[in-house]
C-alpha cells in the first residue's frame, strides 16, 4: 500500500466504527437495517471486485447505476483505488454522451450505452449480489488500497446553476474535504443523525451528506418508497435534503390531514431559493428546523442563509461583489458576486470559454447578484442575467417572485421581463396556483403588490408548472422561451 500526505478516506472512518461498533446501524436498505461491521464488508468486497475488473487510479469512472447503495458502495470502492469518480442517472442517455468525451470507463449495469469513447465496465445483477454477499480478508484490501494526496482528483460535478448549460469540473481530495468540513459545520449532523436520501448521488449535496454521517458513525436511509414523509415517520429521519417542488408535494399530503407532523426533522435546502411563505408553512407542518445555505459546486458553502435571503459569509471565504469592469463595489451596490477560497475549482474541463470568464486571479465568478450589508451580511439579489430593469429601477427576479408568492394561493412564480408592443421591456409572471384557488382573486391581489411604474404594462399568466433542472433550479430562459405559446394572460 502507498503511503502519502493525505486525509482519511470515508472507508477509513468506516473502519473505525465497525472495529469499535460492528453491530451499529450504519445503512436503512428497503427496511433492512445494515450494521457498519457489514459495510465495511460490502466496501472492501466492491474495492477488490473494481479493481479486478480493471479500475486503477486516476481511472476517470462514470457510475451509471440505478439502485443508490449499491451506487454509493461503488463510489466508495472507487475512492479507495484513488480513482475519480462522476453520478450518472441511467435516463440521462444525451447528457451521458457528452460527459464521456473527458471520461475514461463507464460502469454500468446495461450492456447498451450511448456510442462514446469510454471503456465499458459491465456490472450485471449478479455481479452485485456476489459483492453484497462476500466476505473477504484485510490483507488483499490493503493490499490494493490507495490514498489521494491533497490535490489528486476525486470527484467530477456537473453544474447547470451558476453558468447555464451544462458544465462538468473536476475536485480534489482537497477539495472534497473542505465541502464535508462545510457541511459538517453547519448541517447539525451527529452520530445520531437518520439521514433520508431522497434524490440520487448526481446532487453534490446528497453525496456530501451521505458521506458526513458514516464519518460520523450516523445513519442513511435509502428507500424509495413514494410517500417520503410516511418514510420520515417511519425511519425517525431527523435530516432531510428536499428541493422546493418536492416540498410543495409535501405541504398538499400535510395540508390534506392525512399524517402528523414529522418530529424533530431539519429540512435541508439548497440550489433553488424558497420564498418567505413557503418556508413558514414548511415551519408549521413539516420541519422544526431549515438550513438553508447557498454553495456553489465550484467552491462550496458560502453563506448559511435565512428565509429574507441574507446570510453571513462562513470564516474562510473571501467574497466581494463587482462591477462590469471588476470594481469591487460598496456595501449596499449590487454588483456580480465572485468567491475565492483556497480549495476551489480552477476550470471548467469541457468549456475554455467559461474558464476563461468565470475563473480569474484566483477568484470564481458566480452568475449571482448580491450586495453587502455591511461587512459580512451577503443579500442574494438573483443571477446576475435574472436582474430585472424597469423605469430604471433595479431589482432581481427572484425577489418578485418572492412577492409574488406571498399571496395566498400562488404556490410557485417565475418573474420575466419581455417587451410590449412598442418594445418597453415590461414585468411578466408566470405563476403556479394552487388547486383550489380562484384565478380572479389572485389577479386582484397580485395587482395590489406593485407600485405603477412597475405594473403598467405586467402581465401574469398562470401555468400548470415551471421548467426547473434536475436539482431544482428555476429555469427562467426556458420559460421564457414558452411565453409565445401562452394564452389567457390578466393585466396587472
């Protein structure tokens, strides 16, 4: 085994709980309970079954397997022959074929995958269940494991959030460190935690997540059962990362009356910001807690934000805001918000163009609009090409749709501007209404939120639902793209 300057690996923290604790719960797999001595097992058996399969470090993998433990237990394997590894769902055949351009194996239960570049490595169903069930030495896993040094790559993440179209980057160990040291500073994470995985291992943050409570010796529960929060009751869950549709699923179950309140849970949220009233009513019938941060794939936790969308920049992380031309602006003037910290992202590997506009001097800049208050109080505005003009008056588009959200019956809004007639740019909003709600009276309230020189002209259509990505993020240009297509639109 290679010895270099490194931290653990998860697997290591593994060890640990199950030489001390090998009957401690450890995985909720379908209702069985997996204790951390077994994990342990099932880690090794899958580390010297990748690696007679030809894995090797600095082996660029895509996993592209459905069921998340066995998903998860492969990424661990990976981690342990210093090899990088990339989440891929087996549905995303077209996204999949353009990550395999900088990839170099693709392992996967199917023996039909999109045309690519990549080796494929086949793990059928049968492979799995002889992993799950054998039992193996210490002397052959030590034998194959490795250890990444601090900047050997770890993990590729694909982002959609923070340049538009899809971007993948390449993190380091180091890198992969300090998000988990994030996450464990402001996530409440204990060796008591029962962490739900409600959403595959391609979010960064669920892989984090998981991966902070084995460390800590807590407990992760995979079940995909539907009704996530009969699933929160029954496991104890008391963590929880959700994005605002799936939220908005859960608030129809709880306001139908049909299960209690879940105790003690904390709600994680992230990527796509929630409006005020939504985070109240997720207070009163869902949580007990929120925790809301605002990270960036390329640089990790920023700030832990509250529900009016400011939040305190963590020690560590160097941020400003600017200008068009890099001036870094004063608190109060909403500017660009670019990040620099010691851990980060330096490129882009399938875009030169947005390395070149987004990395420089050693800062990363993000496509949000902020300002300061203060020294250390960061105020999300929205993306910086989401900043909306009207009249000359600036202002994001999330925080009108966040306005907008407060009246009683508009579940989701999605704030444009589009020219009128004459080519004005005027305030358009796309606005999801609750079932029972009538669209007359929403109309009415809506037309009470904003002053003349913003309503002249603004129009609100009301739509079945709004284009998000994969982790939640509103997709503004998509439903943009759609406006033409829509009918029934009311004055405001």
């Amino acid at each position: 085994m290679d010895f270099v300057e490194c931290s653990a690996n998860t697997s290591e923290y593994v060890a640990v709980h199950a030489a001390m604790e090998p009957a401690r719960p450890a995985v909720v797999v379908g209702g069985q309970v997996v204790s951390y001595g077994l994990v342990f097992e099932q880690i090794k058996n899958f580390t010297l079954a990748m690696h007679a399969l030809g894995i090797k470090a600095g082996d660029r993998c895509i996993v592209n397997v459905a069921h998340p433990y066995v998903h998860w237990l492969i990424l661990l394997a990976l981690e342990n022959l210093a090899a990088v590894s990339c989440s891929a769902r087996p549905d995303e055949e077209a996204s999949l074929r353009a990550l395999m351009a900088s990839m170099d194996k693709l392992i996967c239960q199917e023996t039909r995958v999109p045309d690519g570049p990549v080796e494929l490595v086949h793990v059928p169903l049968e492979w799995i269940q002889t992993q799950l069930n054998a039992r193996t030495d210490d002397v052959r896993y030590r034998e194959v494991l490795r250890f990444l040094g601090p900047q050997a790559g770890q993990r590729i993440k694909r982002s959609s959030g923070t340049t538009g179209g899809m971007k993948t980057m390449l993190s380091s160990n180091q890198g992969e460190e300090a998000f988990i040291k994030a996450y464990a500073d402001v996530m409440g994470f204990t060796r008591d935690t029962r962490y739900l995985v409600a959403n595959g291992f391609v979010i960064t943050s669920v892989h984090l997540c998981a991966t902070l409570c084995l460390r800590l010796g807590a407990m992760v529960i995979f079940d995909q059962g539907e009704n996530r929060l009969q699933l929160i009751v029954r496991h104890r869950v008391t963590h929880v990362r959700f994005f605002p549709q799936q939220l908005l699923d859960l608030l129809k179950v709880m306001e139908a009356g049909s299960l209690p309140k879940p105790k003690d849970l904390t709600v994680i949220l992230g990527a796509a910001p929630v409006s005020r009233i939504l985070w109240d009513r997720v207070l009163a019938l869902i949580a007990s807690n929120i925790v809301y941060t605002y990270n960036t794939n390329e640089c990790g936790s920023i700030c832990v934000m509250g529900p009016d969308g400011v939040g305190v920049v963590r020690a560590g992380v160097q941020v400003s805001i600017v200008g068009p031309d890099d001036q870094v602006l004063a608190p109060g003037q909403t500017g660009r918000i670019r990040v620099k910290v010691p851990h980060a992202v330096r490129a882009y590997l399938d875009s030169p163009l947005a390395t070149q506009n987004n990395f420089k001097e050693g800062w990363f800049y993000t496509g949000d609009a902020g300002h300061f208050i203060g020294s250390r109080h960061l105020k999300l505005v929205g993306r910086i090409d989401d900043v909306l003009v009207f009249a000359g008056f600036k202002r994001g588009a999330d925080e009108y749709e966040a306005e907008v959200c407060t009246v009683d019956g508009v579940q989701e809004a999605c704030a444009l501007s589009a020219p009128d007639a004459l080519g004005i740019d005027r305030l358009v909003v796309c606005a999801v209404a609750a079932p029972a709600a009538k669209r007359p009276v929403l109309v009415q309230a809506l037309r009470k939120l904003f002053p003349p020189y913003i309503s002249e002209g603004a129009r609100v259509f009301f739509v079945d639902s709004l284009p998000r990505t994969d982790n939640g993020k509103l997709q503004r240009a998509a439903m943009k793209s759609r406006l033409p297509q829509l009918t029934g639109g009311h004055a405001l």
